[in-house]
C-alpha cells in the first residue's frame, strides 16, 4: 500500500524574496535645501527664503544581499539620498533605518554597518602603492594593528588587485583605480555598500568589467547589500534585482528590472527583413497583430529595418514572427528596443497619471 504525502508547499520566488530580512528601510523621507540668490535678489528682497525640495516622500524596502538601484536623471534626488544614508545629511522628515539603526539617533552605528565608495579618484594617494594606500585607510578605519596587514591582503584578493599591489598608485588604470575605491570601501567589513555612478568616468570595456566584478564578486560572493545610483538606465537594469526611478525627487516606480522593462518597453520591437518584404510587413497591422509600423530605413545589402509595435506582450511578438516566416519573409532579427532614461521616466510618468485619471 502506498501512503501519499502531502507535499510542502514551496514558496515562489517572489515570496522567498519578501522573507529576506530588510537592510535598510526608508519611509516618507523629504529633504529641502535653501536656494542661494544673488546679491541683486538679496538687496531686493532681503527676507525672502526660498527652498529646493530635493526628495518629496520617498519610501522603499531594501533586502539584505539585494542589488538595488536608484535611477534617474542628474537632480533627481539619488546623491542626497545616498548622503542621507551615509549619515553625511540630516533628513527633514521622514525615518530611514539601516541594518536595524536610525540614521539620526545611532548615526555610529550606522557608520559601521555602511560604506560609501566615493567615486573620486583623487581621494588616492598617487604616490603610494595599493596596499599602502589601503594600509593609510585601515588605519583610519581603526582597524587593530595586529589585523590591518591580513585584512589589506584580504580586500586586495578580492578585487583582483593583488599581483599590482606594489604598483604606484599613479600607474593604474581608471578601471583599476575604481577597484581600489571598492577595496578602501571594504577595509571596514561593511555589510551595506553604496556606490553613486561608479563607472562614469570608465570606457565602455572597463564598465562592462567592472559591472561583473560588482555583481558576481561583491554581491553574490561576499554577500553585501549594494546600493547604486545611476543614471544609465542600461546599467540599471543590467546589474540591479530591484530599481526605484526617481524624478525630480519622487519615486515614480519601484519594482523588480524584469518587470519594470516589460511594463515600459515590451510593445516596440526592430525587425530586419528583405526589402520585398513591404506589403507582408505592413500587413501586420491588418491582422491586428501590430498597432504601428515604421520603416527605419534599408541597406545597400538589401535588408530592411523596421520598428513595429505589438501589444500584448511576447506572445504577440512570437505572432508577428511566425505569421511572416510563415509568408517566407527571411528575418535577419527580431529584437525589442531598449529606451533611454528620459523617455523610460516619461513612459512611466504617463501610466501612472492615467491609471490615476481612470
């Protein structure tokens, strides 16, 4: 006789994700800075003040081991947030509590827990080598004497830069340098890392590097909560599990890279297919499988380029594939369009002002 048993129920991944313990948790958080004038404005108006709002109720959960990203334009927000964070800035109301400590009332706390990588790499000393360098920081850090040479060997290990660490500082290059910032970062043992912009001032391969190192090396392996303020929204989406997209201080959208790209950008595709191809392609419209078709242009190799839009998410776009290979239309590719960070905010923007008006 065989006795069923009653299998666990597995949770899906979205709910094992909301049973990680959170790292750092903002509510409703607003900061204003007084507006400079001129002398003019002040000879003529001496009593007025005048205030920029540079965050306006934000709120967001961070888990720990999470990759998450701020995203938005310069001025959004995302540098006072992060000062907010590192206790450099005091909030003007709201709570922001990391690794279980107010950023206000247990600002050391705080401190031991977080770390700011500084993108700066005039903050090195050029003339010293890596681990001289890192050995001047543990020093800072109060990192005990006895431990500073193991926890310098350490860090180096861990960003690659253990073969140069007797290479002047002077010599690296940017995407090396940007290596050490993340190993002075380390020194402290921080379990919350915050990086604002940390490949602004890299070449497109040094980026690239850098992004697999942060994600695989500092993320996955080390096990650090990594917090990243961009404004490529490429890097965004290609790094972060979870973003928030700031505009001019609020959050417009706050979710999972997945499904924030699919709810943006799932319905404009480029298409590339022989130029004979016209009257198949524009036919998409009519079976109602397209809502709007461009002709971007052709090549002298005889490959027409196409932007179409198909609502209805990938199996429409699998629709419109099949019914013109079914038609003997050679397609060359078949790809959905990435946006950039303007028009990413402004599709956003727009949704939710019409989800608001219905």
């Amino acid at each position: 006789m065989i006795t069923a048993v009653a299998s666990p129920n597995v949770p899906t991944p979205r709910e094992a994700a909301e049973a990680v313990p959170i790292a750092v948790s903002v509510r409703n958080l607003t900061k204003r800075f007084r507006i400079r004038r001129s002398l003019a404005e002040m000879v003529r108006h001496p009593f007025r003040v005048e205030y920029q709002r540079a965050l306006d109720d934000v709120s967001c959960d961070i888990r720990k081991g999470e990759f998450f990203g701020f995203l938005g334009a310069n001025g959004a927000g995302k540098t006072t947030l992060f000062k907010i964070l590192a206790t450099l800035v005091s909030p003007d109301s709201g709570t922001v509590i990391v690794d279980g400590h107010d950023v206000v009332t247990h600002a050391g706390a705080v401190r031991r827990a977080l770390t700011p990588v500084i993108a700066d790499e005039r903050s090195l000393r050029w003339r010293l080598t890596a681990k001289e360098n890192l050995r001047l920081y543990a020093v800072l850090y109060g990192v005990p004497s006895g431990e500073i040479k193991a926890r310098v060997d350490e860090v180096l290990e861990v960003v690659g830069l253990n073969a140069a660490d007797r290479k002047m500082v002077g010599r690296f290059s940017s995407g090396m340098r940007q290596r050490l910032l993340i190993a002075r970062a380390l020194i402290p043992r921080p379990r919350i890392l915050l990086l604002d912009e940390p490949t602004r001032s890299l070449d497109p391969v040094s980026a690239r590097a850098l992004r697999n190192f942060l994600k695989q090396e500092i993320c996955r392996k080390l096990g650090c909560t990594v917090l990243l303020a961009t404004h490529s929204s490429e890097e965004a989406f290609e790094l972060c599990d979870r973003v928030a997209i700031l505009d001019r201080g609020q959050p417009v959208a706050i979710g999972e890279t997945d499904e924030l790209v699919m709810r943006v950008t799932e319905e404009r595709y480029r298409l590339w297919t022989r130029t004979h191809a016209s009257d198949e392609v524009e036919s998409l419209i009519g079976r109602d499988i397209a809502s709007k078709i461009a002709l971007r242009g052709r090549d002298d190799n005889g490959w027409t380029k196409w932007d179409i839009d198909i609502p209805g998410g990938l199996d429409s776009a699998a629709q419109a594939v099949d019914y013109l290979v079914a038609r003997g239309v050679s397609v060359a590719r078949f790809e959905r369009i990435g946006i950039s960070l303007g028009e990413l905010i402004q599709r956003i923007t727009s949704r939710e002002a019409g989800g608001r008006r219905a």
